[in-house]
C-alpha cells in the first residue's frame, strides 16, 4: 500500500516522465528527419595554370607553364574571359577553332522531403570539350559544394579540387579525349575510395549526374559520377587518364618514332597548336 508522501509524488513523477519522453521524441528524429534545402556549387580560388600537356597517341607528357599566358574565367588568370564562376568555369582561346573553349557547368539541386541515408542526384554537370591553343589552357580548378536548408542557412561544404588533363589530338578520337579527373571521393565496396573522371571526346558536350546522400546531422556525402542518357557519342565516365612511367616512356619513344613519322610529323605538329 502507498503511503501518503507517496501518492503525492506521483503526479510529479509522472510530470517529470512527460518531460523526458517529449525530448526523446524531440532528438530522436534529428538524425533520420527528412531534409528540405538546396545544393550550391561554386568555382572558387585560382585555376592551376602549369601541368602537363598529354600526347594522345603516346600518352607522354610536356611540361607547360602557363602561368603568363592562360586564359579562363577565374580569379588569377592572366588572360581573363566572361564567365559565370558562379556555376561555369572556361578556359582556353583560339582564334581559328570551335569551340574555341573548353567548359565546365554545375548545376545543383533543390529537393524537399530528403531522407537521409538514401542516395539522389545532387547535382549536374556538363562539360564542354573544346579545341584551344595550348599557350591558353589550365590544368585544374576548385569546386565547392554547399548543403543548405530551407532558411539558408549553409549545413556543410565540401570543396573538390579538380584536375583538368588535356591530349594533344594525335592519336584516335577515344586517344584525344580530354579528361576532368575527380580527386579519390567516392567510396567502393572494398572500404576504399576511387578516382572518377568526366571523359568528353573533342568538340563534344557531354552531361553528368553527381550522386550523393545527406548523412548524420546532416552532412553531404558524394558517392559516385553517372552519366546521363543520351549523347554515348559524346563521352563516358572514366577513371583518369592512365600516364606511363617515365622509366617505360624512352623505350616507348623508340619504338613509336618511325610510327610517328610515317604519320606525318606536320600533322603531330599542327595537332599540338590546338587541342
């Protein structure tokens, strides 16, 4: 039998029960509530402007440095182009091809009623594969990525540095595709962590899906680069561009010399002037 004192302390414990269950219902969802918002992407910082120009036949390598004479639409290019930064990055210039420039355009999502842990397109991007004089190319460039909520207000940021490999068209039409290789983001299934590329064939569009979750409290998550239907004459998703070792690439130039030549050294040589 309950004594007095007793009986009256029941109403404040079962006060204090209301409480606690209240802001368990209250955290509990925290991290399984479906997210409303939207998925920014800005082209930010400096281009790099040295790197490698590719041979596309051989897949050697020349040093440039174009540190003089780069043209893009980001802050410390020396030749600056109209651009958008604000989605779009462009480089390159020629005065006798088309597309004179190349492009790279992002485009992110608004979703609303986003549940966690389930993976949707965050994002697009289409890369234009344009043919520019050497002297006028960069070799990598900074995207950021911002989760935000329906107020706003920035959840998380995600910046992936990007590098641009571009050939020289000497060899086939797969040999002379440029490349927008993605730095090692996206998981596998072996616990490891991939490099993904958008390959565009020259004078080609190509568009692509970027994959991704909202994860924890919330955080952005990336998990993989699809492409979209249509346009499989246009490009693929790759995994980089595989370089020899400079150990292999003397013997290799030996054996592609009379090759080379037999092709036509004016060829190879007007190739390199725009790619």
């Amino acid at each position: 039998m309950l004594s007095s004192r007793s009986c009256l302390r029941l109403p404040l414990i079962a006060r204090w029960l209301e409480i606690v269950a209240a802001a368990c219902w209250f955290v509990a969802p925290a991290s399984g509530a479906p997210v409303f918002g939207s998925i920014t992407g800005v082209w930010n910082g400096s281009a790099i402007l040295s790197g490698n120009l590719i041979d596309g036949l051989t897949k050697t390598t020349t040093p440039l440095d174009n540190s003089a004479t780069a043209a893009c639409d980001l802050a410390g290019c020396p030749v600056l182009l109209v651009g958008n930064p604000g989605d779009t990055v462009t480089w390159g210039t020629s005065a006798t091809a088309t597309p004179p420039n190349s492009t790279l355009v992002f485009t992110g999502s608004t979703f609303t009623n986003q549940a966690p842990n389930v993976p949707f397109t965050i994002g697009h991007f289409s890369y234009t594969n344009g043919s520019s004089d050497v002297s006028s190319l960069i070799f990598g460039a900074s995207l950021t990525l911002t989760l935000k909520d329906m107020n706003n207000q920035v959840l998380d940021t995600k910046t992936l540095a990007l590098q641009i490999k571009t050939t020289s068209n000497t060899g086939s039409d797969m040999d002379n595709r440029d490349v927008v290789e993605f730095p090692a983001v996206f998981p596998t299934s072996f616990g490891t962590f991939s490099v993904s590329s958008l390959d565009v064939f020259e004078g080609f569009t190509k568009p692509f899906d970027l994959i991704g979750q909202i994860v924890g409290d919330p955080t952005l998550e990336l998990l993989q680069i699809v492409a979209e239907p249509g346009f499989d004459d246009a490009g693929f998703v790759g995994t980089g561009l595989d370089i020899p070792e400079p150990a292999g690439l003397t013997f290799l130039g030996v054996g592609l010399a009379g090759l080379l030549c037999a092709r036509g050294v004016i060829r190879a040589a007007g190739a390199i002037g725009s790619v």
